[in-house]
C-alpha cells in the first residue's frame, strides 16, 4: 500500500503594523502519518483581486510540484 499524503494550501491573515489584512501561504503536508508546514513566503493583498488571483495560481503551482516531489515522481529542486 502506498504512502498516504496530502497537500493543502493554506493563509494566515497577518496582523500588525507591516501589512494588516493581508495573507501570508504555506503549505500543510500530511505524509506517511506525519504533519509539517511549510512557509511559500508569499505575502499578497486580497482587496487586490488580480494580484491576489495571481499569487494564489503560483502557490498552487509550487503545491503540485511538491506533491510531485513527495511521490517520488521528480527529483527535488
């Protein structure tokens, strides 16, 4: 039976004085029975639809290769 694994892109809405209100994503990995984190160091305003939209498609991009990554598929870059 293979490993289990799953991948989920999540934010953190940050707060204080550098940037209020905006989100910071990271991905939440659940993999052969273990969690971890780990930060993109993606920062990006939502009440900017298209730059939003923008950072949320390269998060999702960096996410599919991850999960490339964790099966074994690719070599890590």
């Amino acid at each position: 039976m293979g490993a289990i694994m799953r991948l989920v892109l999540r934010h953190r809405v940050m707060t204080g004085r550098q940037q209020p209100g905006c989100h910071s994503f990271y991905l939440e990995i659940y993999h052969n029975g273990k969690r971890s984190y780990e930060p993109l160091d993606i920062v990006a305003n939502p009440k900017d639809k298209a730059n939003y939209r923008e950072a949320v498609q390269f998060c999702q991009d960096i996410m599919a290769k991850r999960q490339l990554e964790l099966k074994g598929d690719c070599p890590p870059v």
